[in-house]
C-alpha cells in the first residue's frame, strides 16, 4: 500500500518521466532520490545514484539514451537514497572491461558509512517506521550499508570544494552542512545547473527529522545563499521534478534561506531569553509567517516547520528541555499512571478523554487516554480495550489530518501497534 501519493509525494518517490534538458545533454532520471547525468564526448558524470531497489530503473533509464561510459559519480550526501544503486554499473564496468569510474564524496560520508555498518539493524528499525507507508514494515533488509561503493576523490574539512573538466565541461563541486555534515552540491557552469542533494526536497526541508541525528539549519541558509550566486537556470532537486528558470530558482532557493535563518535566529532569540523549550515551541508556532506557510516550495510534506524548532534548539541545548526538576530523573510514566488511577478510577478518565475527543481537542485526549493505557491493571481488559479503541480513532484521525509523511508514519505505526494490541487482548 502506498500512502501519502498525493499532494506532491508521487513526485517525492520519483513516480514521474525522467528528462532531458539543457541543451539536450543533460539527463534528469525521477527517482528516490533523483539522479542528474552529464553526457560529454569523453563519458558521463552522474549526481546521485538513489536506493539500492531503483538501480536497474535508473541504469535502463541513463542507457536507453546514452551508452557512454560513466567516468564520474557524486554522492550529494550517503543516504541509502543517494549513493547505493551502483550495482548495474559496476556489473557493466566489469562486462565491458572499462576503467571503474572515480566517485566524488565528503570524507564525512566515508564516516556516514561505517556508522551505517556498526548501526545497520538500528536503521532498519527506524527507517521502517519512517517509510512505514511505503512498505517501510514488510520488508526486512529495506537498506543496508554492507556493500558501499566507496568514495576515491574526498573532500575534506568545512570550506572542501573540487573543481574538474571532462569532455571540455566545468563541473564544480562544493561542501556545504544541511540536511546531513557531508553534503556537496554540484554547479555545472556550461549547463547552468545546480544539483543540491537533499538541500532541496520540494518540500519544507528536512532538518529536524525526529528519528535522526542532529541537522543544520544556518547552514542550509548559507549553502541556498552560496547556491543563489551561480544564478542557475535549472535545479535539479534531491527529490520532486526539475526546477526551471532563473526566477523560479532563485525564488526557491531565496525562500528557503529566508525560512532558515528565520527558524533559527527566532529559536536562538529565545534561547537567550532564559526560555525553555515549551515555550519556545508554542510561541515559534505563533509567529510562523504566512509567506512561509503558503509557499509551494516550503510545503510540509516531508520535513515541516514543527520539526525543524526541534532542530534549532537541539544544535545548543541538551536534553534537559523543561526546567522543570520533575522531568531530570522522572519516575516510569506507567508507575506515575498508576498514582493518578489511584485519585480517580479508568472510567472516569475514559470518560473525560471521550468528551475532549468529542469536543475536538485529540491532543489532550491522547494524553489523558495514556493514563489509563499505562496505568490500568492488565486484567481490567474491558476499559483497556475501550481506552486502546479510543486512541486507535484518534490517531486514525490525526493521520488523515498530518501534512508531513514522517509525522503521519509515526502516528500511522503506532496505531498498527495499538491494532495488534487489540487483537491480542480479544484472543
Ligand atoms: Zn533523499
């Protein structure tokens, strides 16, 4: 079952033609992510190689218009959405007995990939929640890091850029932190193209993914800012269709930088305020400008605003987020549930989220159903059940309402659970 297809997300999955464009040598295969292709008289130079199952996709795609040789590959960033269907062309390399081609990478992608090795079960686990609607949960091995095809040109350090010609066309290749600490972008001057990575997803960036590790919203102002200066006629996105025109490229990348900076700067004001991270939220709710609300680009698709406060704050505050000493060393929610049932009994608190429920307020309900969920004793079937119902409703609900796909994955495999949890008690 797919998901989510609609507003935008087909396109994010690459479920759309590739492309030629430019001056009719340049090749844009849909994907997850997309790959750009550069065909010169000497070979080929291909951004991005996406998830491991598009390979054989993308290799028929780039053949049935080229049969050129591919002398170079960049890795905008090792997500197994960037730099993992290789296999084709290796096989191909090795039929044809070609020289294997150079690949382009951060020296922090190199350390992405060992990390992948050493956490490989981990983000199974977690990216299965994440695509849960695509599939994400029935599928064992949905990545995997153990066969990487390594970077041979490294940059290196924060200000890397590498610059080479093939075939009499410039390619410039400069490393920016966003998304994730090993980006690189690429500027083909020739071509008037930019390819960004996942510095541009058509969607709200992703920087405060909940499952991941810290990401970097000044810095993915600078590198839209940095992107901006080239004033690209084309920009080919990590994800969605092709962006072209002067304006519009500019426009998107311009929006995205004012987004950024407005995110973090407001998050930093605030922090320098003596503000704790509630307050900082709801007010960053508040004032999110309708600019930013209504642009295409800036949609919250994928990653979302909400998200992206999280990041803001995370980049310089730890994890004690409330000022509140209750919250340092808290006591088991279950045990703290158990406290309260003592107060007032399931139904009454069954009760009470039933009435928020029907009075719309589905957030403060869930919490109150909680109570009961963690508290009641486990023989009491009859009210965990109605409270487990319950929060099955409200989560089904708050799927249909959530804009962002990684949210509504996160609502959506938590009712999975609650469904199975169902079906296990009424056995
Ligand atoms: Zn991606």
């Amino acid at each position: 079952m797919v998901r989510k297809t609609t507003n935008g997300m087909s396109d994010w999955f690459g479920f759309f033609d590739s492309s030629t464009f430019g001056d009719g040598s340049c090749l844009f295969v849909a994907g997850m992510g997309n790959t750009c292709v550069f065909e010169t008289n000497d070979g080929l130079v291909v951004f991005d190689l996406p998830i491991k199952q598009y390979g054989l996709k993308t290799f028929r795609e780039i053949r049935k218009k080229t049969d050129k040789p591919v002398k170079y590959f960049l890795y905008s960033h090792g997500h197994f959405d960037h730099a993992f269907a290789f296999q084709p062309f290796i096989d191909e390399v090795k039929s044809k007995g070609w020289n294997m081609p150079q690949v382009i990478a951060h020296e922090n992608c190199i350390k992405r990939f060992e990390k992948y090795r050493m956490l490989d079960k981990y983000h199974n686990w977690i990216n299965q929640m994440q695509f849960t609607s695509v599939g994400g949960k029935g599928q064992e091995n949905l990545v995997s890091a153990h066969d990487t095809l390594d970077p041979t040109i490294i940059l290196k350090g924060n200000d890397a850029k590498y610059f080479f010609e093939l075939g009499n066309v410039n390619f410039e290749v400069y490393h920016d932190k966003g998304e994730t600490d090993d980006s690189i972008w690429l500027w083909v001057p020739e071509k008037e193209t930019i390819c960004t990575g996942d510095l541009m997803v058509s969607s709200f960036p992703n920087v405060g993914n909940p499952y991941k590790v810290q990401r970097y919203p000044k810095d993915w102002a600078i590198a839209m800012e940095k992107m901006m200066e080239k004033d690209a006629k084309y920009l080919v996105p990590g994800h969605g269709q092709l962006i072209k025109g002067k304006e519009k490229v500019r426009d998107v990348l311009s929006i995205t930088a004012e987004a950024m900076h407005f995110v973090h700067d407001e998050v930093v004001k605030r922090l320098n305020e003596g503000k704790w991270f509630e307050q900082i939220y709801h007010e960053m709710i508040e004032i999110f400008p309708d600019k930013f609300k209504t642009h295409p680009i800036l949609r919250p698709m994928y990653g979302c605003y909400r998200f992206a406060i999280h990041a803001s704050h995370r980049l310089y505050h730890g994890w004690y987020n409330t000022g509140n000493p209750t919250d340092l060393f808290p006591s088991k929610s279950e045990d703290i549930a158990k406290e309260l049932l003592k107060l007032n009994d399931e139904k009454a608190y069954l009760n009470h989220a039933k009435n928020l429920f029907n009075g719309g307020k589905l957030q403060l309900a869930l919490h109150i159903l909680d109570i009961v969920i963690k508290g009641a004793e486990s023989n009491h079937r009859e009210t965990l059940l109605e409270a487990l119902d319950l929060k099955y409703q409200i989560l089904k609900q708050k799927v249909k309402e959530e804009s962002s796909f990684i949210a509504a994955n996160i609502i959506d495999n938590a009712r999975y659970q609650i469904k199975n949890r169902i079906k296990e008690l009424k056995k």
